[in-house]
C-alpha cells in the first residue's frame, strides 16, 4: 500500500496529511502559537504536595502548573519496596527533572512522568531503565526475540540504560541501529549535563517540529513520496534527514504547484467533513459523532440504505462499513478518551463478530494505543483511544457565542416568555412609567404577531406601557428590559 504525506506550511502553520491510495488518514496541525510539548523534558520545582490526591503540581515555567501522580514517579515505583506516598517522596520547593506525557488540554494542565525517555527513529532511550523492550505491534515472539538478541549484541558495556525498540526497526541494518544509538546517547549526555546547573523552571529538551518528527516517525517503507508546498522546510528537512535518515531524501519532494497543495488532493473538503456531527456512508447510511469532555459517542444509522436482500443483511453492511469509517474519522479528528460506538442492533452473533473483527482490523492502523471490548449487553462497544493532544475540533474551533456550545437555542416564543416572566419580576421590584423590550428581529416580530395578545394582558396586569424595540445585533437569546 503506498502512502503519500503531504506538508502544507505557512508562517502561522504546519499542517500535514497522511494520504493512503488518494485517501485522507490521518492530520496533523502544529501552529506557532500552540506548539506541542508532550516529550519535553524540564527542571521543574514542586509547587504544591497534595497527600489526599496523591498529586503534586509542578511549575515547569508554563501559564498553568503541570500535574505529576505518585504512580508516574519512576524513583517511588522502582526502589525495590513498597510504594511510597508522595508526600514522602516530594516536598514543596524541590527541583525534579520531568517529561511531559500529555499536552494541556481544556482545563487541564499538562500531565507529567519523571521517567524520561527519548525517542530516535529506530528506537527510544529509557536512561533510568535496563532493560531492552521491543514495540507490542512486532507481534511475532521469534522476531521480537531475534531484534531483542540484536540489538543486546551492538551494546556495549559503556552504553547505559534500557532501549525499546520501535516498528521501523524491523528492516533495519545493525548501521542503522548504531546511529540511533549513538544519536540518543549524545542527546542524553548533554541533557544530563544542562540539568546539572540549570535554574528550575527551565527548558532542557524540546521535541522536533512536526516536519522533522514526519520523518522520524511517519516514513516506512509504504510511504512513496513526501510532498513540501516549502522551500525553506523543504531545505531543513532534506538535512535532518541526510544526517540522520537517508533513506528518507528520495522520498522527499519540493510541490512548485499553482494550485494549494491541500486543495489538489482533497485535504481542505475533508478538514470541514472531520468537524461536522453527520458523517455520510458510501451507503447511504450515516453516523452522528458527539464529542464531550468525558467521552465521544458514535452512531450508525442505515440512513437511505435500503439493501437488495433483506433487512438483517441491510444492516450488516452499514455496521461493517461504519466500523471501517469510525477507525478512520477516530484518527482524523484525533479523538481520544472513552469512547462508545452504537452500531445497529444485529441479532446474529456471527455478524457481531465480524463487525468486531473488521473494526478491530481498522483500528490496527491506528499509531496510538487503543483499545477496544467486545458488545456490552446493551449491544454497545466500548473502547478508548490515548488522549495526548487537542482533538482537531479543539484546535480549529471554538464553542458558538451564540449557544454556548450546546448546539441548540432557544426558540423566539420561549424567549418571549422568558421576557415576559423578567417584566412581572421588575414591576414587583420598581416602579416604571414604561417597560421598553430590547430583543432581535425574531422575537420583537413573535411579540407583533403570535403573541401580540400576551403583550396586552401583561400591560393590563402590571398597569404600565409596555413597548418593543429591535436589537439587530442580538442573537436569538438575547434580550434587555429598560425601565423608563
């Protein structure tokens, strides 16, 4: 299968789709002003020790503290005893070496680890580790153990600390090998060494840019080209990638092209389908997907898909094409946390099966950890998908100012009610010669027309004029009463 990355920068931004036979998998989308920093490495200072949590809050020299958990403390997990809490462990005013696990998001600080590790593109350096670990996705035990035994060869008695061993190294030769170990353990050394006599707060090791961590981390062997609408990145990639992965630069192409390079291959149509509720199945069928801060739920509806066979038949194939566009939606909005997906109810266990198996075989594409259970009795599937950055909703946009984020509002007539209900309240309170209603067009006309009758019964009831005046600029919900 041949996949193409495309790189689209401008100053502001760098957004980056990963294509699969002209099909939008996976975006990315790093802005100046919001870079990532999960896998920064800081001196922190503990700020606050809370025992009842067992939590501490960490300065790391961001606007929010960063929030450490007694069981991301590698020294209190590894000491050989029983765990210990954590306010034996940190006290207030400590200056600790930490990493970064989980950006800030919403609310929530960042989510830290004092276990540092350090990744290359064949492997990641675990410093406070011994052990050699290889990725869960190699699945053959005989070739996990072959890489295991490899890898423990190249090592030498001067190399310290553990190493996991990463998918792409699967084709790779002991050179190649050599080099990331080389690379990661030079990167230590001088971490090591800034640590030593750097202030806390401070930066010690920032993450590379998406462009480079493309290379790093997106390019195998599928992958036939990597498209650049930059000269500049272009450049800084074609010599990160001469110095550390060669085999990259031929892949790596300068796009010189008139038209945007995302709006050639389709990527800006399918950034504005990945922020819509409705998902629309080749089909006909359809799913709805809601994002809460808790969890995201997903429904599959046949929609206008009426089959050629029979109903049981109809609704297998929604749920099989729905469990392939799911994984595929999960990964473009980057969705993360708890999920629950309501696949049509299906009365034979054999196509519950196969619905699983074809999501689960989706999902195996997927470059974060997911899991995923079976039908609960409610005939739902539950899973959850890593959560280490912003949904693609919550970088592009921004709750309605008009709902506040609910997706609704209130009609004009309950409104109007409302407004009439405030009057009554203020008459009881003051004592006015007229009661001016400021509110938009839709509701002034409901209070003209409709309830016009309404109106009247209140000036009669409350003894006081009563008059409309219209606020174009209102939303729907808005409205004042003055007292005149």
């Amino acid at each position: 299968m041949s996949d193409e990355i495309l790189i689209n920068v401008t100053p502001q931004e760098t957004r980056v789709a990963v294509m699969q036979q002209g099909v939008v998998q996976e975006l990315h989308i790093e802005r100046g002003s919001h870079l990532g920093i999960v896998s920064n490495v800081y001196v922190g200072r503990v700020k606050r020790v809370l025992p009842g949590m067992q939590s501490a809050f960490i300065d790391i020299g961001l606007e929010r503290s960063a929030f450490l958990h007694v069981a991301d403390i590698w020294e209190n997990q590894h000491n050989g005893n029983t765990a210990k809490p954590i306010e034996k462990v940190l006290s207030e005013g400590q200056s600790l070496l930490v990493q970064v696990i989980k950006d800030p998001i919403g609310s929530k600080g960042a989510r830290l680890s004092t276990q540092i590790s350090i990744a290359g593109r064949l492997l990641v350096f675990l410093p406070q580790e011994s052990h050699v670990g290889v990725s869960q996705r190699i699945e053959s035990e005989a070739e996990r153990e072959a890489l295991r035994t490899r890898l423990q060869q190249l090592l030498t008695s001067d190399h310290g600390g553990g190493y996991i061993i990463r998918t792409m190294a699967e084709t790779a030769t002991d050179k190649e090998l050599l080099a990331d170990i080389e690379y990661l353990d030079r990167l230590w050394r001088k971490l090591r060494e800034q640590s030593l006599s750097a202030p806390a707060p401070s930066l010690l090791y920032q993450e590379l840019n998406i462009s480079l961590r493309v290379l790093r981390d997106f390019v195998n062997e599928d992958t036939a080209r990597i498209l650049v609408d930059s000269r500049e990145t272009h450049q800084r990639m074609a010599a990160f990638a001469q110095d550390y992965i060669s085999g990259a630069l031929a892949h790596l192409e300068l796009y010189g092209g008139t038209r945007p390079l995302f709006d050639l291959n389709g990527v800006e149509e399918e950034i504005e389908k990945a922020l819509s509720r409705r998902v629309d199945l080749k089909s006909g069928g359809y799913l709805i997907m809601d994002q809460t801060e808790a969890l995201t739920t997903v429904d599959v509806n046949t929609g206008g898909f009426v089959g050629v066979r029979n109903f049981d038949d109809t609704i297998f194939k929604t749920n099989l094409e729905a469990a392939q566009v799911i994984a595929r939606q999960l990964r473009l909005r980057n969705l993360g946390g708890i999920i629950i997906c309501d696949f049509i109810d299906m009365d034979s266990a054999e196509h519950r099966d196969a619905v699983l198996e074809e999501f689960r075989k989706a999902l195996a594409r997927d470059r974060t950890r997911v899991t995923v259970n079976g039908f609960s009795a409610l005939g739902l599937v539950e899973m959850t998908r890593k959560r280490t950055r912003e949904s693609l909703a919550h970088v592009l946009c921004e709750p309605c100012p008009t709902c506040q984020g609910r997706g609704e509002v209130k009609t004009a007539q309950t409104v109007c009610y409302e407004i009439l209900r405030e009057i009554v309240r203020e008459s009881r309170q003051f004592s006015a010669r007229e009661y001016r209603i400021l509110a938009s067009q839709q509701v002034i006309d409901l209070f003209l027309d409709e309830e016009s009758q309404s109106l009247a019964q209140l000036s009669d009831f409350i003894g006081k004029a009563v008059s409309l005046q219209v606020e174009t600029l209102y939303s729907q919900e808005q409205y004042d009463v003055i007292l005149m």
